[in-house]
C-alpha cells in the first residue's frame, strides 16, 4: 500500500551513524539496498542508496551489526569460500561504515590454503532528498558514469562521486559495479575504501570536529556499571548532533535529532544546552549567539520573539509554539550560564538579546498573569507558565546584576502570578488534587494529569547556589511529587507523557502517554531539589534501566508500557535516535546525582547531592565549572567531596 502522507518509515531498528551534515542510515545486515531510508546522506539529500557486497559470488551472511560511536558502525559478515571448508566459515567480511561518507571494507581468510576471491561492490543512488525518501517517492535510480576510480551520479540538483582504494579491476557504469580480485594466503586480509562526496566537494569537517571542543570529554564511573558508558554515549551524540551556523561558522548548536530533524529547533537547543552546562558553557554561548540574530527586532506584537516552529500537544490542546519556549528559555539560559562561569564579555554582548525577550514576556502579560499559548486568546498552558515564571525571576536577577532596570517589575509580576497560579492552575479532586494542564480562554481548566508537570518542580538556578522559588506551595509539592512517583505516570521506565488512566491514553502516543527522557530528567531534578528522593530514584532507575536496553543511545521517546520483571522498553518507531534533548537529559540525571550548583561570579560551588545515593558511589571527572575542569565523587552514605576545581572556586555550604 502506498504509505499516507503523514506515516514515516521506521527508524527503530536502523543503524544510524552521525556527524551533521552527514548521516549513513543502514539496516543490520549492513547491506545498503535503497530500501526505506537507507544510504549515506549530507546536507539533507541521499548521496548513495545502494552499496551492495558480493564476496565469491555470494553476499556474506551477516552475523553482528554495532555502533561502535555515533558517527560510525561496524558489519560483519561470513562467507565459506573453500570448496571443503565445511560448516565454518573460513572468510570474515568487515565493513566500518562512517557518518562522513566513507566505508572500509575488509576480507579476513581463515582458510588453510591460499584463496582467490572476486569482491563486487554495486553501487546506485537517486540523489533524493530525505522527505522525498521519507514520503516513499525517492525516484528512479540515476544511471552511472565510470569517474577516476570509481562512479559518478548526475542529476539536475547535483552529482556523487565515489572513490575507491586501490582502484577496481573493472568498472561497469551499467549495474553501478565496482570489481576486484584479490589474492589472500592463509591468515591474510585485503581492504578497500570507499569514499562518498557531493557536488565535486570533498568532505569537510563536521561541526563536531572543531579545534576547541564546546563539550567537555567528561567520565563517569561507580558502583552501577551503567553510569560510564550512559554518559560517555550522551556526550559522544551531542558531538555528532553539533551544527554550524551558517552565517557564523565559528558558533555551534545541537540539531534535535537524527534522522528527522537536523535542523534548527530553538527550543530544543536552548533546552539541550542548558542541561549540558556541566560538560561547560561554550555550547551555551554560541548557542545563545547564533539563536540571538533570528530574534525580531521590529516593532510590533512579536518584537523580541525567538521565532519556532509548531508543536503537536496530543488530544484536547491545539499545538503550542516552541517559538514561545525558546524566547522564554533564552535568559534562563544565560543566566544560569552566567552562574557555571560563561565569560563577561559574552554575557554582556548577549544581555541585550535577554532583555528584549524579558520584555515581551511583560507585553505577552500585559492583559493579565499568564501567557496565552501559542498567542492572545489561546490557552494557558500549564508548563508555560512555568517558563515563563521562571524566565522572570532568573531574569530579574540578570538584569539586577549588570544595573539594568527591570528587575524588580519582573519580581512583582513573578510573585502575582504564583498567588494566582495556586488558585487558578489547582483542580481538587478526592486524590488531593492535581495541577491542570491548561485552562482554556473562558476559564475552563483542563484537568489532564501529563508530564508536563514537571516544569513546574524546574525552578532554575540563583546565586550562592539557591533555587528560585516555584509557582506551588509546599503542600502542592508534596502532592505533585505523588503523582510523578505514582503508577499513573512512573511507567518503570521513565515519566509517561499522558497518565494511564487518561482518556487519551496511548503508549505510544508521543504527547498522549510515551515516556519523553527530557521530562523525566526534569522530574527526577526537580524532585531531587524538593527532597522527593525516592520519587526521583525510581524515575532515575527506570531511564537508565531503558538506557540499558538502548545500548545507551537514548531515543527521544519509547513506549509508555508498563515494566515487569524480565521486560524490557519498546522503541517508537519514527523517534529521533539519537536526539539532543535526550542525550543532554542523560548528562543532566547523572550531574543531578551531585546536585551541582555553581556561583562562579560569587566564587563559590555548592554541591547538594542526593542523600539516599540511589546508584552507589559515583565520581563525574572531566566537567567543567569556570572553564576549568571540576571532579566531584558522591559517597554510598550520600556525601558529595570535590575532588579537582578551579583555584578561584571555594566550596559553599
């Protein structure tokens, strides 16, 4: 059946290496076929489909297919080639496949004689863009050209070129086939490279492959053996998932996610980089940079907006705009940035770009305490108004900081709308009551129990290592931590988007019930600051359990379904794998663990770690505070000791 315009191929199975702009996408027989999305990618178009091995006539039967990094897989293959090998296989094929187009592959004989064996690589592709593959209508495979030593691929959009070492024995431009034959003795091996380029360009470097690192090269180690190799893979994809900005190339930002969407997503990059302030603030000054000249300038309603696109919010709401989250999170960002030691002068180059967006937040209010989503006459959106909250009391304090006005009319607004907020958002019912969702424009709450939430426990970082206050009061806490540690919303494996007794339930339903690690990860932090310890270990426990079974590449979503014993979670067939919010959610669980709270202009780093240590022992080495490297070790009884840190930094109580 042809596939509805709206229904994505599957991604839950493939292998997807990455180093924006380039993708390779195989399945795990290794085999590049054109089928679904397969093929290497740069820049958004499919620059080779097929890539398809004969060895001895035969294609190898595939034994394993891993990710060895997030920008590389490794396939292996067998073939019998000897007439009396028997049943083992006497010739291992290896192909290292990259995200930057290129792919080696290598013949390992293990026969007792010497072996000649003809390799045939057939190679094709239709030069389509990723939506076109997306859609199912990639067109018709181009005809090849012999080039040099290899292929070439013409179309009106562009051409490929692929290049092999050592050159073919034969080329034949009709079936796109590259042949070799190769001598191998006993123990012998014999390897060839492809290499994949576009439009007469060769590869370039990836924006994850700059001089100076945005991302610190930290390492986790402990008790539970699954905290090194999570941070390690966490850290790894946000380096694979780093974007240049066009205009300015030396700023770098975090795409959300492979395959769908490699491009610019405000709210995604502001929030991935701020839960990345541990790995340092270079990813949250170019970020806050690059994302500073999309801001609108011009007078009128949107004036100091960060322009974003839609988003989808499942039954009952109409889609929200990250446009709104972004502009709200850009000054949380700098702010808090400001606090792990982001330099003066970038702070001060970008205060200009907070303020413009603290002041449309006041113009979005003006009419009242809450902000209309996504604009005037819509609804009031629950975990909006968190941001927004929170925007205005870390951005008073920025403003406050650097003697510019406005600080104290965004507290007064920010301590109105938590009075009203404690009346207007609560809706009581016999289970102590819950926080709607949203009330519509007429008043009417919408008493959905999601986890959206959780935005509401996500207060933001002060100085001398406080935590800003929240918009409940500390009986509204104490319930709110209830419910994100019930079974309506705690699946076993992280926070369900939608609780399990909602109409709308569905556990795959990305907005309607899947569990989303980002708002887990704020879950488990905002609980973790409240005191809610086990409500945060149980929801800590089930993501890194999931992380598990992900082999540590976090999607950003799976499956709401309940965990039982000996289960294990369902992958989402069209989420983003890897994706940023994911991957920096995984870095913010683990530095939640030593409860970090830096006050670099004060001078001063607070830790407040998780009493109960719900992983054991724990020691993060490699993180950054001030730009300078900062180690801490959390103890079995819960006590945090810093163990390296920048000489300007004393230890706050």
């Amino acid at each position: 059946m042809p596939r509805r315009s709206f229904e994505l191929p599957p991604t839950h199975r493939s292998l997807i290496c990455v180093a924006l702009p380039g993708l390779a996408i195989s399945s795990e027989h290794g085999q590049l076929t054109a089928e679904g999305l397969e093929g290497f990618y740069r820049g958004g178009r499919r620059l080779l489909s097929r890539c398809r091995i004969r060895v001895a006539g035969r294609e190898p039967l595939a034994v394993q297919a891993r990710m060895v990094s997030a920008d590389r897989a490794r396939f292996v293959g067998t073939v019998r080639a000897a007439p009396d090998a028997g049943p083992d296989p006497d010739v291992v094929v290896e192909r290292i496949r990259h995200a930057d187009g290129t792919e080696r592959i290598t013949l390992h004989s293990s026969a007792a004689r010497p072996l000649r064996l003809p390799l045939e690589v057939a190679l094709g592709t239709d030069l389509a863009e990723l939506g076109a593959v997306a859609a199912g209508n990639p067109g018709r495979e181009l005809p090849a050209t012999v080039h040099d030593s290899g292929m070439r691929w013409s179309s009106p959009t562009g051409n490929t070129v692929v290049t092999a070492t050592p050159p073919p024995t034969d080329a034949l431009a009709s079936a796109g086939l590259l042949r070799w034959e190769f001598d191998l003795p006993p123990g012998g091996t014999r390897t060839v490279e492809l290499r994949v380029r576009g439009d007469g360009t060769g590869i370039g470097r990836t924006a994850g492959h700059t001089a100076v690192r945005p991302l610190a090269a930290a390492r986790a180690q402990g008790d539970d053996p699954r905290v090194g190799p999570l941070l390690r893979t966490c850290i790894d994809d946000l380096q694979a998932l780093l974007v240049r900005d066009p205009t300015h190339p030396s700023d770098v930002y975090l795409a959300a996610g492979a395959p769908w969407r490699c491009g610019p997503a405000p709210a995604e990059a502001l929030a991935a980089a701020r839960m990345a302030l541990p790995l340092g603030t270079r990813l949250a000054g170019s970020t806050l940079r690059a994302l500073s000249r999309t801001q609108v300038t011009q007078p009128g309603r949107d004036f100091g907006s960060l322009p974003g696109p839609m988003r989808h919010m499942g039954a009952g709401l109409p889609p929200s705009s990250t446009g709104i989250e972004a502009t709200l999170l850009f000054p949380v960002l700098l702010a808090e940035a400001r606090r792990w030691g982001l330099a003066e002068p970038e702070v001060t180059e970008l205060l200009p770009a907070a303020e413009r967006c603290l002041r449309w937040l006041r113009a979005a209010t003006y009419e009242g305490p809450y902000v209309p989503d996504p604009g005037p006459g819509g609804p009031l959106r629950c975990e909006t108004q968190a941001h927004a909250h929170r925007a205005a009391v870390l951005g008073a304090d920025l403003l406050d900081a650097y003697g510019r006005p406005g600080g104290a009319e965004l507290r007064q607004w920010a301590k109105e709308l938590r009075h009203r907020f404690r009346e207007d958002f609560w809706v009581d019912d016999r289970g102590g009551g819950r926080p709607a969702a949203a009330r519509t424009a007429d008043g009417r709450p919408i008493p959905h129990l999601g986890s959206g939430v959780a935005h509401l426990l996500d207060t933001g970082l002060l100085g001398a290592g406080s935590c800003a206050p929240g918009l409940l009061d500390k009986v509204q806490t104490e319930q709110l931590a209830r419910l994100l540690g019930g079974p309506g919303l705690d699946s076993g494996w992280g926070l369900r988007t939608l609780g399990v007794k909602e109409v709308s339930y569905n556990p795959f339903g990305h907005r309607a019930g899947a569990v989303r690690v980002q708002e887990t990860a704020v879950a488990v932090a905002g609980l973790a600051v409240a005191g809610y310890e086990k409500e945060a270990a149980s929801l800590l426990g089930g993501v890194l359990a999931a992380a598990e079974a992900f082999g540590y590449r976090l999607p950003e979503m799976y499956a709401g379904e309940q965990r039982v014993e000996g289960g294990a979670p369902l992958p989402h067939p069209a989420a983003c794998r890897p994706a940023a919010v994911a991957a920096a959610a995984g870095v913010h669980l683990l530095a939640t663990l030593a409860g970090i709270r830096p006050d670099v202009p004060a001078g001063t780093v607070t830790l407040s770690p998780v009493r109960g240590a719900p992983l054991g022992e724990i020691g993060l080495t490699g993180l950054r505070v001030a730009e300078h490297t900062f180690s801490v070790r959390v103890s079995r009884l819960g006590l945090a000791m810093v163990e390296e840190a920048a000489d300007v930094l004393q230890l706050g109580v």
